[in-house]
C-alpha cells in the first residue's frame, strides 16, 4: 500500500513537471491567460486591469527604466546576480534585517507567471521552485521576451498589470509614447505597488525616479543594453 502511494505521488509530480514543461514552451509565443498573483488581487477586492502588448508596443524608454531600477546586469547574466544573492546571504548571517533584494528581472518574470507572492515558510518553497523556472525561461525564451512578459504581467498598481493598462491608468497614452519621464515614475512604484502609488504620487515614487531617470542615462550608451532594447 505504501508502495503503491509513493508511485503515485512521483508520477503525479512528474506529471506535474511535464506539464509546467509545455506551459513554459506555450508561454513563449502566448501570454499567460492569468496568473496566481492576478487572481489573488481580484479576490482581495482590487479591479483587474490588464491590456497585453506586444515587445514593439512597448516604448524603449520603459524597457530601460525596468533594466536600470531592477536589474542593470540583466542583458548579460544567465538569470541569476550571484554577487546580490551572495552579498544578500551575508547580510542575513550576519543578523543585518534580511538583506538586500537581489532577484532579477528573470526570477521576477518566473515567479509573477508560475508561482505566488508571499513571505513565510511558503517562500523557501517558492524559492525553489523559482530557481528552475527562471533557468528554463533563460533557455527556452530569451532575454526579449522574459522582459516582454515581465512588462506585461508585473503588478503597477493596485490591481493594474503591465506597463499598457499602467501608462493608460496613470497617462491617458498607450505604452508606447510613454516619456522616459513616465516610464521611471511607474517603475519606481515597484516593488509594492500598493503602497508606492504613481497617482497619487507618493513620496518613495517622488524620490525614486529620478534616479532612474539618471541610470537611465548612465545605460543608455552600453553594448549590450543597446542590443537588447533597440534592435
């Protein structure tokens, strides 16, 4: 009997991971028709506001605010900051609050699509689970379009996902005439874009963008950022 309960728990799991296989697979030529963290804000009350956009619908000047405010090294790691998560790790030994945030734009994208918010013991959980996931879309999509998505599925407010529902909330224009201006003030709402409203404007939003603007700036004329984002 016991046998037979593990056989059908490691089958089960495998068919598990075949499954998330061929969504992985899916999701790289079609957006995720929802996610955990869309229907967890629906419940809680918050309007679902979304418009999926294409990489082209999306003005260049947001690309780049993401990669300056999120993640500077994305166009050139393999999904992970070794050096964040090794100097975050340190900090949490060392008793330093719980050290610094150190996902990329890559595990960002793996968590929003295939997994779920939260702290607690779950997290670790997740954390595992988030490491494969962001290999796999490394290696099964590409940079271009784990930016795509993440652009279209992040939360920017409090029940608005991706920069087209955000930039028409927030700007009355579609995301691709969004000013390098716009793009840094909602991505500076990130990561609690509950909390950081654009409009109203709060005071880290108020204070955050522009030093995005600046490292905007400072990206602008590197390789392979210019690679990424405009060709």
């Amino acid at each position: 009997m016991l046998k037979k309960s593990i056989v059908f728990i490691l089958r089960g799991i495998v068919y598990l991971f075949v499954a998330s296989l061929v969504y992985v697979l899916v999701c790289k030529w079609i957006f995720p028709p929802i996610t955990i963290t869309q229907i967890v804000s629906a419940a809680e009350g918050y309007s679902l506001q979304r418009d999926y956009v294409s990489w082209d619908d999306i003005s260049p000047e947001v690309k780049l605010a993401a990669i300056a405010s999120e993640d500077q090294l994305f166009p050139t790691h393999n999904g992970f900051d070794w050096k964040a998560l090794e100097k975050s790790m340190d900090k949490q030994k060392a008793g330093h609050q719980k050290g610094t945030a150190a996902s990329t734009i890559s595990q960002q994208t793996a968590k929003n699509v295939f997994l779920w918010q939260g702290h607690g013991n779950a997290k670790y959980v997740r954390k595992g689970f988030e490491f494969i996931y962001t290999y796999l879309i490394e290696f099964v999509w590409g940079k271009k379009r784990i930016l795509e998505v993440y652009l279209n599925v992040a939360e920017m407010g409090p029940g608005i996902f991706g920069i087209e529902a955000a930039a028409n909330a927030y700007f009355k224009k579609p995301a691709k005439k969004l000013t390098a201006k716009e793009a840094a003030m909602i991505v500076a709402c990130l990561p609690n874009p509950k909390k950081f409203t654009v409009k109203p404007i709060s005071k880290r939003v108020q204070w955050r963008y522009p030093n995005i603007q600046r490292q905007m700036n400072n990206l602008k004329g590197y390789h392979a950022v210019k690679e990424l984002i405009y060709k």
